[in-house]
C-alpha cells in the first residue's frame, strides 16, 4: 500500500474509529448484543475496504468493494434500530 492519501481508507478508518467509541457507549448501558453487532459489521466496512486495496484483479476489487457496501448496509440498519428502539443512545 502506497503512502499516497486514499479519500476512502481513511473515511472508512475514521468511520470504524467512530464505531468502536459508539459500541463503548452501548456496552456501558449493557446493549452487548447490538454493541457485537454493530462493532462486527461497522469496523468491517473498512477492513474490506482496505483489502481491496490490495485486490488481484479488477473483478477481485469489485468483490471487496460490494461486501463493505454490504456491510455498511448492514450498518445502517443496526444504527436504525438504535435511533428507533427504546432505551438505546443515539
């Protein structure tokens, strides 16, 4: 990996450093399920980002690239349910 700036590793680094702070947050108030959850699918966008990086063939990018859509997908909805459920910080 080069020592250029890339836009979209560092968005989706501070994303998952964004994640980690949130899913503290719901440990403290016991919401481990959803904390797992979030941390799991949250923390992965960028890791599948930054694997594609290193991707062997245009095609092998492409994957990588539509499973951290798919988990920011994912994302998305487990921080819906948190802006939407009871009891939950948002």
């Amino acid at each position: 990996m080069s020592d250029k700036p890339n836009l979209i590793v560092d968005l989706t680094f501070n994303f998952s450093l964004k994640i980690i702070a949130f899913t503290e947050k719901l440990e403290e108030k016991r919401k481990f399920n959803m904390a797992n959850q979030l941390f799991k699918s949250g923390t992965s966008v960028g890791a599948n980002v930054r694997e594609a990086q290193g991707a062997e063939s245009k095609n092998d990018f492409k994957h990588k690239c539509k499973v951290a859509y798919k988990e920011a997908e994912e994302t998305e909805y487990w921080l819906k349910l948190c802006k939407h459920a009871d009891n939950y910080p948002f």
